[in-house]
C-alpha cells in the first residue's frame, strides 16, 4: 500500500519545473515524475491534490538556535521551534549552541537525547562554541557532527593560534569549521565612538569592515590548516564577495551561507521596526543588500540559513529604549521558504531550481544527508513541501512561532506554504502544526 498520493504538483528539481506526482510509502519516495510514469496507487490512506500547487524537497536550515535551557525562558524550546520549523516547509534543522557550549562528546550525546525528545523534524547538532582547541575531535564526530563553531567576536571569540590549531586538527580529522566573522577590535573601536542607546546607532556599532577582515582572515587560516570552511551569516555583498575569492582558489571546499534578513532589510528599515532588526552581523546599505542579492542569484553564495534565534516580544520590545539590553537575533525559519519565493522567485530575482539549491540540495550536501534529504528521488526520505501561490499580508499571528513576533510583519508576500510531509507523516497544513513532540530523529553525521 502506499501511505500518501500527492497529484497534480509541480514538482521542481535542480534542472527545473514539471507536472507532475508522488507516491510514498514508509516514509520514502516510491515514485515521482510524470503522471503517465507515476503508477497510481489503488488504496492510499491520503491522496493530496496539489491542484498546481510548487513542490520541493523539504527544506534544511543549517543555522538555528533552538535549544538552551540557560538561555531561553518557557515555552522557547526544541518543540516549540522545531514546530515553527515545521510549519514553515523546514523539514530538517540543524542546532547550534547558542549561550551553552556543547564541545565534548559527552554533551553532544546528552544534547542529541534533549532534542530528540522533543523535536518535531530531523535534526543535526554542531559542537560549538569552540574557544579551547584542545577538544576531542575524534570523539566528537563519533558522537555524530563533523561540524565545528568558532568565532572571531565577542563573547565566544577564540584567539588566532586557537582558530588556527582547532582548524588543522579538524581538516586532519576530516571535519569542517564554521566561523562567525567580525574582527573584534574593529567592533571595540566602532563601539567607542558611539554615545546613545537607540535602535539607530545599533548597526554603527558592528561596521561592514569588521566581517571583511574577519572573513578575509578566515580564509586564509583554512588554506593554512588545510581545512574546510563554511562561512555563517554573510552580511553583505561586499562580504561575500571577499569570501568567493576563497572559495574558487582554495585547496580546501569553502561554502558560504546568508540569512534571510540581510536580503530583506537594510540600515534603512531600522527607523520603523527598532530592535526587531538587532541582528549580529549587523544589517547593512541598502547598496551591499542588493549586492547580495546578485551574489545570491550567481552563485557566489551556496545557501541560505536563517540563523534562527527565538525571543518573546515583549522580551524585544525593550529594545527600544535601550538598545544593548535585548539578545541580538531573529526569529526566521518559519518564514525562509515563503520570503525567498515571494521576494525572490516571484520578483524575478531567482528561479524556482536556484531556490531548489539554495533551501534543499546545497544545505543537505553541507550537513552530509544528501540525497537522503535535499531532493526528490526515489528512495530518498518523503520530505516534501507544497506552495500555495497566494497573496496576503503577513501577520505573526498567522505563524506558529510562540513568541509573537515576525520582522516581516505588514509586507505583502505571494507564497504560503499550504501542506509539510515529513518522513510520509503531514506535519502541518498551512501552519498549523499536526505532529508531536518526538517524532524527529537525530541525524548522526560524523562525516
């Protein structure tokens, strides 16, 4: 028997879009193509007529901040965002430590069990945040990640030597680093010369340069230490351009990320939505946003992660009277797949395969999972989305995030993620969630 029928799609994949269906059946893809090559099932427990709706892969977030029983209050835990996760299309994340480091194999393995209690999707973990070298690589990745955080900023920043010995010890090992890039001393002295703690003088404070310099550097050190490099959150054009020259001359992969933020805001949304835009790396001009758009559309850029970081509005809205009391960051994995199409697919910026690459394939190569996850093949796991081409105003209360919130609140967008199949289950349906806590499974990737 097979468990879900979805007809009529149009189903997208790296080299474009056709007609087409799915059959599955224990959680795995049995079929998919044409409707003529496609058998159809005589008894399926669910048939979905997309009716014309966009199919992709599920999509992977490789940068969220989701677990942190230090850090987050109630109700802001792996369940709750990984269902946010779910609601969005994101059918796989991958965790990051945000305040509490996770760098031993002992609480790689005591984290994986937390999560996996709670999650709602798949998921992977990171080991970050690494400030001391002398970790246990090896049994790192027998405990299930190969990837490793480090930063060159404050408050988790490592030294040079220390970025540099953790990134031989790890290419030796066969890992991968992944760094925050902004140069400390150039945000200190940015610092210095700002007096007022409005919203406004938030982004003065963390200058373009600071992520130049600091990426600049970082490439070098993975050509030095011979070790793969991704670079998180890229800011700006300008940024991801000094990375790409990494990129096409290393001996070394280089993979670059950016965030849905830097491609929708600039300096000048700050005036209006205040600390809902405290963001680190800060936005910037209007100039370098679409700058990035354009590395985005090329090629330079190989993904696009949310950097996902949940608070509760009222816990934001202090914000506005002092600026460096709130955490910076954003809450965005509900929202990647329905920005990027709408401001991206549907103004013309992207096609509909580049978003294939950037939200499926390209970050499920980066975690190790592909093309388990990332595409629609046979025998690959059921993880699919379908959009709905619709235009509305987005509202947080249309979201399933807890914290009630969006920075996208009040734009018009053209594409709802209308239903979520996850491993054959649907987990939502034009985001309401439908799974439970603990039907996701950890992804052991120790390479």
């Amino acid at each position: 028997m097979t468990d879900v029928h979805i007809r009529d799609a149009r189903l997208v994949t790296a080299s474009g879009v056709q007609r087409g269906e799915l059959a599955i059946s224990d959680g795995t893809i049995d079929a998919v193509g044409p409707a003529s090559s496609v058998s159809a099932p005589s008894d399926p427990e669910t048939v979905i007529d997309a009716d014309g709706m966009v199919a992709l892969p599920g999509a992977i977030d490789v940068h969220t901040h989701m677990h942190d029983d230090d850090l987050f209050p109630d109700g802001i835990d792996f369940a709750s965002q990984t269902a946010s996760a779910a609601a969005g299309g994101v059918t796989t994340v991958v965790e990051l430590p945000t305040q509490t480091p996770v760098t031993t194999p002992a609480a790689l393995r005591e984290k994986a069990a937390t999560c996996a209690a709670l999650a709602h999707v798949d998921f992977g973990l990171v080991a970050g945040n690494v400030r001391d070298p002398d970790l246990d690589v090896e049994g790192v990745m027998d405990a299930g990640t190969a990837d490793f955080k480090t930063f060159t900023a404050d408050p988790y920043r490592a030294s040079d030597a220390s970025i540099a010995r953790l990134m031989r010890r790890v290419g030796e090992a066969g890992g991968t680093v992944r760094v925050h890039c902004e140069t400390q001393g150039l945000l200190d002295d940015a610092r210095s010369t700002i007096d007022g703690d409005g919203p406004d003088v938030y982004m003065d404070s963390r200058p373009l340069e600071a992520e130049l310099d600091a990426i600049s550097r970082a490439g070098y050190f993975a050509e030095y230490a011979d070790c793969p490099l991704h670079v998180v959150h890229i800011s700006s054009g300008s940024g991801a351009r000094e990375a790409a020259r990494f990129d096409s001359r290393a001996n070394v992969p280089v993979t670059l990320e950016t965030c849905p933020q830097y491609l929708a805001f600039s300096k000048a949304d700050v005036d209006e939505k205040g600390p809902f835009l405290k963001v680190n790396p800060s936005l910037k001009s209007e100039a370098e946003r679409e700058r990035l758009w354009d590395a985005v559309r090329d090629g330079t850029i190989d993904l696009v992660g949310t950097d996902h970081f949940p608070t509760y509005r009222e816990t934001r809205e202090a914000g506005w009277a002092d600026i460096w009391e709130p955490y910076a960051g954003l809450p965005g994995v509900e929202t990647m797949v329905e920005f990027l199409v709408s401001e991206g697919v549907h103004a013309g910026r992207i096609s509909w395969p580049r978003l294939h690459e950037l939200v499926c394939a390209a970050p499920a190569r980066n975690a190790g999972i592909y093309p388990r996850k990332g595409s629609l093949q046979v025998g690959t796991d059921a993880d699919v989305l379908l959009v709905r081409e619709d235009d509305y105003e987005v509202t947080a209360e249309d979201h399933a995030f807890v914290g009630g919130w969006t920075p996208y609140e009040g734009r018009r967008w053209s594409a709802r993620v209308d239903t979520v199949v996850a491993g054959g289950d649907i987990v939502a349906r034009d985001h309401d969630v439908l799974s439970t806590a603990g039907r996701g499974q950890f992804l052991d990737r120790p390479l």
